[in-house]
C-alpha cells in the first residue's frame, strides 16, 4: 500500500483546471476539492509479450459510502503493447471533493492485461492500492503505484503425474571419514579451473579410466584448467569446503561424477513440503545454509559471508541408480560421445524442437524467439490435439541437436494432455529404445532431473543413449522459466555451465520454489554448435524503388567492429554471414546519405530491410526529426506536422526525417541543414537511441544548432554524456508538473511569450532538469525545475543547443508557434528586435539581448 503523499511541485495552474472541472460539471464553484493523480508504473519481469494492458479504477469496488464524492476525470489508461523486460507508465485522474467525510479510504487500483502468444493468451491480473485521508487541505496531491509483472507468477505450476511419490530423504546408514585425493593437476594461470570429483569406486575400472583420461584431455582443449580429485565418505559440507578452497585458484565449475554426497533441501511450495536435492549448496559458496531442526535437510539459505548468487557452475554424471552395477561402463561411453562432439566426429540436424504441452502454449512465442538466437531451423509443435505422446516419439526419432520440452510429468517420463484429458505417456525407457539423435534437452518436467531416484529421465536421455550431452531440469516441482536469458547466454558462445549460473544469478532467487532444485545432467562445458547467422533484406529508396550497388556493412555494437559486407544485386536484394550479438547496419550509395539502423540483436535469420534517403541537392534552413521508433509513447507520441508547420510560418523550409522509415539520421545529414529540431514527443524507451546520442554529441562538438524537444530524454539518459555534453543538463525527477514561469523575460527565446505560461493540457511525464554549469535557465516549471535550457557557444565557433523537456504539443497553438519560431531564430541566430512605443508614439528598435 502507498500512502498519497503531498506533490513537491504543483502538477498543474490551479484555476485554469478547475476552471475546466467546472464547466464540465465535475464540481460546484463553491466545492474546490483535491485532484488526485495516481502514476502507475507496470515493470515486466518477464520473456513474454503483454497485450492490452488496462489500468483502472472500478468505481464499484470504492466504497458507497464515499463514492457520492470522487469524480473519475481519468479512471482508465490502456497499453496496447508491453515488450518483454520493459517498464511502462500510465497515468489516472480523480477528483475528490472537500465534502468527503474525514477519515482513511482505500483506493483500488486494477492491471489487466493478456500475456502470451497470438494462439494462446492467459489474462492476468494484479490490484495495489493507494490510501487517501481526509481532509485534504491540498488541492493537488500525486500517488505512484508500481506493479511487477513476473512470470513465476502467472504460469501454470507442473504437476506429478505418478502416483507414487517421491522418495523422501533418508539419513547416511554410515559415516565414513572424508577422504579427497589429487591425483591429476593440470592449471595455468590465463585458464578457467574446473574441478572433476570422482567417486574412488569408479577408479578400479581401467575401461573408466582411459576414457576419463580422454574426458580430461577434451576439457584441456577447450581450454580449461583441470584438477582431478577421487573423493571417498564425507558429507556435503566437506565437499562443499573443498569447492570452496578452490576460489582462489579460480574455479569456475565442477563435474561430480558418480555417487557423491548430496545437499538436501525442504521447504513449504504450492501448500504441500517438498525435500529435494539442490545443488545451490555447491553453486553459492559464500552464501550460507542453515538445517534449523538437525534433520539433515537444509531449510535456509542466506547471504553469509557473501551473497545468495553461485560463485560456480555445478554439472552431475549420475547414472540412474537401476543401472549402478554397470556405472563405470555407461560413463565410459558417454566420455567417448563427449570426445567425438568436441571433435565434431559426432553430429545431428541442427535445429530445434520445441514441443509445449496445452498449459504453456501461451510461452510459445517466446521460447521460439529465444532459440531463434541459436537456431535458424525451429519445429514448433503447440498444437492441443497434436501434443500427444505418439507424436512426440516419433519426432524425437527425427534428429535435433536441442529438444525444449514443456509437460507434465515425474521422474520416470512424462505426460501429455489433450482437451478431453490425459493422452499418452513417455517413459524413461522410451527414450532409451528410440534412442533419439539428441544431444542437449530442456527439460520443463516435474522432478525430471531427480537424480537420486532409481529412475530420472534426464539421466536416461543423457546417459542411457548414443546422443545424450546434457539435460536441464530440476529436482523438484518447478523448472527454469526467463528462458531469453538462458539461451541468449548460449548464443554468446558460452558453455551451458556460465550461461545456467548466470541465469541463476538473474533469477534464481526470485521465486526458490521454482528455481531452487534445478540442476544440470552431464557435461557443463559444452556449447550448442552455432551456425553462422544469417541477415538478409532489401535495400530500396524513399519511393519504393530497389537500390542496386549499396553497400551494406554489419558492426558489432560494442566494439564497433567491422563484422561483414555485402553488396546489393538488381533487386536491391543483400545477405551475409555475421555471428550473433548485438549490432547495427550501416549502408553506403553515391547520391544517398548513410544509412544507419538502431541497434538489434542478430539472431539464427534476421531479415532487415532498408530505405536510403537522396542527398538534399541544397542546404535546407532546419532539418526536423522525428524521432518516433521509441519502445513506448503516451498519446499519440509525436505530432510532426504541428511543428512542421510552427517552423514554416516562421518563414523557414523543413525537411522532415522519419525514423521509423530512413533510419537513424548520419551527421552529414543533419549538417546539410543550418539547424536541427529533435522531436521525441511523449517517446521513451529509447528517446534518442545510444547510436543517434553519438551522432549529436558529433553534431554539437562541429559546432551543430540544435532544438532537442521531448519529455522522457532526461529520464532515459539520466545524467550520462548526452545530457551532460548534448542536452546540457541534469535530470531530477520525471514529472515536473506545474505551468511553466518565464525566467530571462528579454531574452529573444522568450520574445513575445506571456511572463506565466499555461499548458492548454498538462504532458504526461515532463522532466525536471537543471542546467549544467556552462548552461542557463529560461523557462521553469512552477517547482522550480527547468523546463526550458539553452547553451551558447556561438561566438567560440560552437553549438548553440535549446533542450525542452516537455512535449510542446501540450502548449496552446500560439503559444507553440512562437516558442518554436524563437527556438530557431535563435540557434540560426537571425537579428530579432524589440519594438518599444515611446510617449510621444514614436516607435523604436532594440536588438534582443542574446
């Protein structure tokens, strides 16, 4: 619950709205209440899309007996759209009246919204609430609500499917002394160290140690240190000391093969206690662990000396316990299998299958697009009557390098469903009689990877057929979910070990009950074989017409590298080869200014097209940007033609700049004309791209006159290079409600504008900034934050910059006009004269002071 507090800054001129509350019979003359305005911030903490989303008030849930005095100006606000890992916001308007009883209500706020795929979406929905206590003596008063979007807690929980349950854990029978002898060292100091733990009963086998030995020499090749210990009695804790040790030397993962001690864990998920195995124990070696009953079980995890995070990865070669007796013989075999991937004498179809059972169709969409990042071939089976255990069988048998699996289930196999029910189960020993030519499984099954069960799927798949690499899956109700994060890391080229723990960084302790028993069945080392990514598209000009002979280049983002280049053929047609990651394209013609696209992650096929813009064949007086490819916008975002149109009658020609269709503008463009006006609008999430903030900071240090115009600038940049060197400002607070007051009233910025200076409606979220040293004030909000800020470095040869940090949308059009028409007079500087009548009527000229 948050209590309404009391704005610091006044949101808007007192009589002009209620002025307005009046006419439009909200409220008597002689009954001026409080306006109450509730921002509402929506964080998604989730992969998946959010469709229509609605924040509301529901009048029937207030209560009656005040009901009588609230007015809902604005009692709902709509986002179409809510893309994964975003923070959206919203506003909604109440007015109470003075005559509400004196005492604490509570105000409901409701979110709405869709979450998932086009063929399947989940409605979800949350409720926060905000306090008002009456009297209020304010007339103005803000409340910020915030909601969190998280997808632990819309998706549907797995169920076990089998009616016997779980084993349970069952104390060591006998204790043996611990026992941990090195008996292979192989450390330099530029390499990764991974600690393998064997069970010393293993070492009597020589088939076991000689394909060891070549299990040894491939993580050697991938350029890891090794130290080999066989490891005999103990418990976890001295296990875990051992691990512990070997963060100084710069252990970044262990194998544990065979029978080993394990952690246990118990703890109260989905109205029922689970015990379990967790290998966070291991992972989080700074952290600590606390059994508070001495039941052998740990049911506490706390930051300790460190943090909850892991410091390692963790990976498991445990044979499932009905095949103990041939162990050695099974893990033999599965270092010869490792040894020929490593080698890529061992090779699948590369390409994906991701197969989601009917509660999780609404993921879909999201788990593709993150494979995407690694596979450019997908089969994407979601289909309800299709989701069957025939079906999947048979296309297991197909070949895929990644299988992505979401159903029900329990250790020994899964379970498919259909709309009448149940349909068909896939056992453990299917698996192991396809014997399907897979090398990595995600397994989103119940307890799929309990490794302590005489049975665990992933153990069969991994161990138990001729393909098997590594499984993910957990040991109890619960799986990974955030999948981008995962398998974007694979992308990246990093081992499963690097990318799980980061993952788990990132989210495993955002929800225990789901995150806490995953696990990693076999190698952690390994990576997906990544194909190169293919970028392909069309390059055309503004008319549509195809541009042969451009050249296209593709950069990496963070390092500005030059990744490939193509040229386009007689359809204006280009494709090549890039790994995947972060980049951006640029493209060259003779007779068209650079073209430049915002940043994008490349994945398996991403397919960008591209339209060029003729060189201007004169300078024109001001370019005008819209910068309208932002995330998010409020309103309609950007109005061009109104200030199109300000700019015209001030007796300049425009050429106006689309993002969304030219791409980012080159700073030869913006050079072609005397001036620049940067329209973002309500734009945020990027208002002004990282890329386009390099081009300016280019264009103001060559001496570029500039109008920056947007709400959300500040608030997206915060108080970076750009809005230190660029906007020339610092941002405080992202509303600054109020009317604006004219600070420098002779300055021929402010010429012919009113000394007070009302919105003719009030913008969403205008920034509050201040100016930075070299900089100067010339219009402030009624808080007494900057609204208006100029900088001039004219007569040194520089820039001369007006940031506006609201959307002049919201002023009066004459108001607008003149604003607009100064703006530019004055970073062109064109002689601008006061007339002053004098007593006589004689009428004189003044230059405006600069």
């Amino acid at each position: 619950m948050i209590r309404v507090k009391k704005a610091l800054v006044v949101l808007m001129a007192i009589t002009l709205l209620f002025a307005g509350l009046i006419s439009n019979s909200y409220v008597s003359a002689d009954d001026l209440g409080t306006l109450l305005r509730i921002d509402v911030y929506i964080k998604s903490d989730t992969d998946l899309r959010i469709l229509n989303a609605v924040v509301f008030v529901n009048e029937s849930s207030v209560n009656r007996e005040i009901r009588q005095y609230i007015d809902f100006i604005k009692g709902n606000a709509s986002i179409p759209l809510i893309q994964p890992k975003s923070l959206v916001k919203q506003n909604l308007i109440l007015y109470i009246s003075n005559r509400i009883p004196p005492g604490r209500y509570n105000i409901s706020v409701y979110l709405r919204a869709m979450i998932g795929s086009q063929s399947k979406r989940i409605t979800y929905s949350l409720i926060n609430s905000t306090t008002v206590i009456a009297p209020m003596s304010e007339r103005i008063v803000i409340a910020q609500l915030y909601f969190t979007i998280r997808e632990t807690d819309f998706t549907r929980k797995l169920e076990w499917t089998c009616p016997t349950p779980p084993s349970k854990y069952a104390p060591p029978t006998t204790s043996k002394p611990f026992n941990a002898t090195l008996i292979y060292e192989s450390v330099s100091p530029e390499q990764e160290l991974v600690y393998l733990l064997v069970n010393d009963t293993l070492y009597n086998y020589q088939l076991f140690v000689m394909e060891f030995n070549l299990f040894v020499r491939d993580l050697s090749s991938l350029g890891y240190s090794v130290k080999t210990y066989l490891i005999s009695g103990g418990t976890p804790s001295d296990l875990r000391s051992l691990l512990r040790d070997g963060l100084d030397e710069g252990l970044v993962g262990a194998i544990l093969i065979g029978d080993l001690p394990v952690a246990w864990y118990e703890m109260y998920c989905w109205e029922r206690w689970e015990q379990f195995p967790t290998d966070l124990f291991y992972m989080d070696l700074d952290g600590s662990f606390t059994d508070s009953d001495n039941d052998g079980l740990f049911d506490s995890h706390s930051d300790g000396e460190g943090d909850r995070a892991p410091e390692i990865w963790i990976g498991h070669l445990d044979v499932p316990n009905k095949y103990s007796d041939v162990e050695y013989q099974i893990l033999a075999y599965y270092f010869y299998r490792h040894h020929l991937y490593v080698t890529g004498e061992i090779t699948v179809p590369h390409r994906a299958l991701i197969y989601i059972d009917d509660d999780w169709v609404s993921m879909a969409d999201s788990v593709d697009n993150s494979l995407a990042k690694i596979y450019s071939e997908r089969v994407l089976v979601t289909d309800e009557e299709t989701t069957n255990s025939e079906d999947y069988k048979a296309r297991l048998a197909e070949g895929y390098e990644w299988v992505h699996l979401q159903c029900h289930g329990w250790p020994g196999g899964h379970t498919f469903k259909v709309p009448s029910g149940w349909n068909g189960t896939v056992y453990t020993s299917d698996y192991e009689a396809i014997d399907p030519p897979v090398f990595f499984y995600q397994f989103f099954v119940c307890s799929g990877a309990r490794f302590v069960e005489n049975d665990y799927l992933a153990g069969s798949a991994v161990f138990k057929t001729s393909y098997g690499l590594a499984a993910i899956g957990s040991t109890k109700t619960g799986s990974m979910l955030y999948f981008s994060d995962f398998y974007t890391k694979l992308a990246e080229r990093k081992s499963i070990g690097e990318a799980f723990k980061e993952w788990f960084i990132l989210h495993g302790e955002s929800m225990p009950c789901w995150f806490y028993g995953m696990t990693i069945i076999g190698s952690p080392v390994l990576t997906p074989k990544l194909e190169k990514a293919k970028i392909y598209g069309w390059v055309r000009d503004l008319s549509g017409n195809v541009i042969e002979g451009a050249t296209v280049e593709v950069y990496n983002y963070t390092s500005r590298e030059l990744l490939n280049s193509s040229v386009t053929d007689e359809e204006g047609y280009y494709e090549m080869s890039v790994p995947y990651g972060n980049m951006y394209l640029i493209i060259h013609k003779n007779g068209y200014y650079t073209y430049s696209s915002d940043v994008f992650y490349n994945i398996a096929l991403t397919k960008r097209n591209a339209t060029l813009t003729p060189i201007l064949p004169e300078e024109k007086d001001v370019m005008l940007v819209v910068d309208d490819d932002t995330e998010y916008w409020i309103d309609q975002g950007t109005w061009p033609e109104e200030i199109r149109a300000a700019i015209e009658r001030a007796g300049y020609d425009v050429y106006t700049w689309n993002e969304s269709v030219q791409g980012l503008p080159s700073l030869e463009a913006l050079e072609d004309a005397r001036a620049v006006f940067w329209h973002t609008g309500t734009g945020y999430h990027y208002a002004i791209s990282e890329l386009d903030a390099e081009t300016l900071l280019q264009y103001v240090r060559s001496g570029g006159r500039l109008v920056l115009e947007g709400e959300d600038i500040g608030y997206d940049h915060r108080n970076d290079t750009f809005m230190q060197k660029v906007a020339h400002a610092n941002y405080h607070v992202d509303i600054a409600s109020g009317n604006l007051a004219m600070v420098l009233p002779l300055h021929r910025i402010t010429s012919g504008l009113p000394l007070d200076i009302r919105f003719e409606h009030n913008p969403p979220y205008p920034d509050g900034v201040s100016p930075v040293a070299e900089a100067f004030k010339v219009l402030q909000y009624e808080s007494g934050y900057s609204a208006v800020i100029g900088y001039d470095n004219a007569t040194n040869g520089g820039s001369r910059i007006i940031y506006i940090s609201f959307p002049v949308h919201y002023l009066s059009k004459t108001i607008r006009d003149v604003l607009i028409a100064n703006s530019i007079n004055w970073v062109i500087k064109r002689p601008v004269y006061l007339v002053v009548r004098g007593m006589n009527n004689r009428i004189y000229y003044n230059l405006m002071l600069d």
